[in-house]
C-alpha cells in the first residue's frame, strides 16, 4: 500500500490488523522492511506496520529538502491516516533516530519501544581521527581528492546527500534524556558502527530502559543473532 506525504509516495505493509496493539517497524538507512521478514513470521499474533523510508524500498527515490524531522513528520501523518493513536515501536538504526525523537516529543502514540544498535549518539572523536580529517579538508580545498564520505553517501543524490548530512550530524542525547516509555535497548557486541558505548550511554539517558547485548552480534544484531533477538522481544512484549 502507498501513502502520499507532501507528494512522496511511502511504502507501507500493515499486517494481521486489529490482532494487537501496532507494532511499527523501522528499518536502518539503505535497507527497507524486509528485514524484519523473520520476526513477523515468528508473530503471528501480532499487528504490524512495516514501513519503507523514501528513498528506499518501494517508497519514492526522490527526495528533496527532507531531513531527519520530515521522516519523524511522516511517520506521525501515516499513524493518523491509520487511525494509529499508540502502538510499539522497533527501529534499527536509522530507524531508531526515528523512534528516539518520536519517543519524547510525542509521548501518547509510543507505548514503548526497542532500540535495536540505533544511531543518534555523537561519537567519540580522537586527536588522530580529527588530524585525519583535517588533513582530508586541507587535500580536497586543492583538488588532490575527489571523492568524499562513506560509501553510504557517495551513491546518493545531490538532494539525498544534503538530507544524509542533516541525518548523521543531528546528535539525540537531549531526546534521550526526555524519554521516559519502557524502552529495551539491544545491541551486537562487535558493532563496529554504532559501538556498544553508544547503547551504554542511551541506556543511561533513558530512565526506564533495558540494555541487551548480543554476544558476537555485529550492527545487525538481529540478523546475526535472530533466536536471541526474538527471545527478548518476545521477553519484553509480555512485560509491557
């Protein structure tokens, strides 16, 4: 199904309705709802709203003036013409900005929420990493570099690589610190993307939330370990 935000067109699945309260599930930057094909068919007995971000999946690949609080604008508008007014929310990654900012500035639709090794917190910075970026600023500005930024953003859009820029630099920790739903935190112990620092420090930020860590997961902690990973959604869903 196809939802028109501002003339985007947004990709969505709802499945098994009226069965639960919506579970909505937000997938990581460059991938689309597919990958939560393991979890839906392990919960049967549960409603489901999969969601495409634009400009991945099956939703619009083109986008223009879109930053991180247009997708949080969108996910809120598809919630009302859904008649969603509280659901659960699961966001991997890029999905999990989604739910932290979501989480705290409208506290009445999420009932609670699963962070799955989100992005959002600024990252440790070291002398030498910042010399090197330097020295990458000084090479570009004379022409000895013509390339730029991870691979990510290199196969962007001139427009997308505006609104990856406005994604990665808005750093969450003030979302954080006002949330205050039943929030599982789970993260892979070798995330080399977002490391585990960052899940001990939303742990902390969140007053009510619960840190898993999945031994030799990766930033797909839910593909690498998806037995464990089920275990403590399901784990969390009876509590909540």
């Amino acid at each position: 199904m196809v939802y028109n935000y501002n003339g985007v067109k947004v990709y969505y699945e709802l499945e098994n309705e009226g069965k639960s309260r919506p579970i909505v599930l937000l997938h990581g930057w460059g991938r689309d709802n597919s990958d939560y094909d393991k979890l839906t068919s392990l919960m049967k007995d549960k409603t489901f709203l999969r969601v495409d971000f634009p400009p991945f999946g099956k939703s619009d690949n083109s986008l223009v003036g879109w930053n991180i609080y247009t997708y949080v604008g969108m996910l809120m508008s598809l919630c009302d013409y859904l008649k969603i007014t509280e659901a659960d929310f699961i966001g991997h990654s890029f999905g999990g900005r989604i739910v932290i900012i979501l989480s705290a500035v409208k506290r009445s639709l999420v009932h609670s929420c699963i962070l799955v090794d989100s992005a959002g917190m600024k990252p440790k910075r070291s002398i030498k990493y910042k010399a090197r970026v330097l020295k990458y600023k000084i090479c570009r500005k004379f022409g000895y570099i013509t390339g730029q930024g991870s691979e990510d953003y290199r196969v962007l859009s001139p427009e997308m690589k505006e609104t990856f820029k406005s994604v990665v630099n808005t750093y969450l920790e003030p979302y954080a610190r006002k949330m205050s739903i039943r929030t599982l935190i789970i993260w892979g112990s070798s995330d080399d993307a977002t490391p585990v620092y960052m899940a001990k420090r939303l742990h902390k930020l969140i007053k009510n939330s619960k840190l898993v860590i999945l031994e030799n997961g990766g930033h797909f902690s839910f593909l690498d370990c998806p037995l464990e990973f089920f275990t403590s959604v399901k784990e969390f869903y009876e509590e909540v």
